[in-house]
C-alpha cells in the first residue's frame, strides 16, 4: 500500500508506437576534443559520468519555462543511447543534455558536484526512440534556426561501446537507462522565446522552445 500515489513512469516515445520506459540517465562529460577545450580541459582524460533524475525528461516538441536560479542556460546537443533488455542497446534518440553553466562554474570553483548544474527539471530534451543501428552521421544543433554546433558523431573520443564499457565498470546497466553521450564545440547560451534544435542524421530531431 502507498502512502500516497507513486509518480507515473517517464517515457519516451519509440518509432513505431510503443514508448521506453525510463529508468536513469547517465551524461559523459567532455567526449569530443574540441569541446573539451573549449571548456579549458585537457582531452587524454578517462570519461566521467553524471546523472540526471528521469523526470528531467522533456519530449521533442516541448515548451517548458526558462529554468530557475540561473542567467545562464546552455544547450548540448548529443547522441542518446537507449539501454533495453539484457542491458544491450535498444536504440538511439537526439538529445540535449540543458546546463545551468553559472551554476556549474560555481560548482566547478568550489569542488562541489555538478548535480543543480545538471540534474534540474526540464533538463534531458530527448526525440524519438529509434531502434537499431548506430548512427555515424552528423549532429547539428541550431537556435531560432541558426547553427551553433556542428559535428561528426565519429569525433567522439570514447565510442558508445567504450562508454558502456567505462560505465558498466561503474553501475549494472538496466534496461531503461539512458546514456547522454557528450557535446561537441559550440555550446551557447538560451534565452526565453528562443527554439533549439538538435539534428542527428537518421534520427528525428530533439526540439524544445523556452517560455
Ligand atoms: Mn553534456
């Protein structure tokens, strides 16, 4: 017996109808050499993970309001992985991993975790679930129509299954989580009003609009 009703499961919608029911979100942080620069970082670094609760999940299409507490709010558009049953990959989703990079920097400064930089609500912008193969083509992020990162998935420095590897070392895999696997250069600021959109060729786009 609850105590009071348990929240709904998040999901995501799959190509072909059905919908995957979210269980964690895992980020990589710092997985393409440019934006590790960028960022001022060195790009030999094993990869390092954070997570995001699975409510932060948005749906491509989504209006949500310009979050709280930052003056300073990032796009990253990235490739989603999708773990399914026997913790094998299911498929794959465009996504944005939303960053409060003034709360990160500060973060950042005084050695304290990442997690209100990250892990706020509205902050995993996530498309359609596609089953199958993984993508190798281009991603490419646009605000109000105008393109701000551009990339082959090939530039990744840890591939997927590096970085399944990395992180099965870490936690048990489960079907549901999912894995943000890194942004390339060109992360920018958001501001209220604008649309952002993450383009992976094969995927269907991750779009969100901020009120
Ligand atoms: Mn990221």
């Amino acid at each position: 017996m609850f105590a009071f009703p348990p929240a709904p499961v998040v999901t995501v919608p799959v190509e072909g109808g059905s919908r995957f029911p979210v269980r964690r979100i895992f980020c990589v942080g710092r997985n393409y050499a440019d934006h590790a620069a960028e960022m001022g970082h060195d790009t030999r670094e094993p990869p390092f993970f954070f997570s995001k609760p699975s409510d932060a999940v948005v749906p491509s299409g989504s209006s949500i309001p310009y979050p709280p507490a930052t003056a300073d709010l990032h796009y990253e558009g990235e490739l989603v992985v999708a773990i399914g049953p026997g913790a094998g990959v299911f498929g794959f989703a465009a996504g944005n991993d939303l960053t409060r990079r003034d709360l990160q920097a500060e973060a950042k400064a005084a050695r304290r975790p990442w997690d209100m930089a990250k892990g706020f609500d509205n902050s995993a912008v996530i498309g359609t679930i596609r089953p199958g193969a993984l993508p190798d083509g281009l991603l490419v992020t646009t605000v109000e129509g105008v393109e701000r990162q551009r990339s082959a998935l090939s530039m990744m420095i840890w591939s997927v299954p590096e970085i399944i590897g990395h992180l099965s070392q870490l936690v048990n895999l489960a079907p549901g989580d999912l894995i943000y696997t890194g942004t390339p250069a060109g992360v920018g600021a958001l501001q209220r009003g604008q649309t952002c959109t993450v383009t992976i060729e094969g995927l269907e786009p991750a779009t969100v609009t901020f009120l």
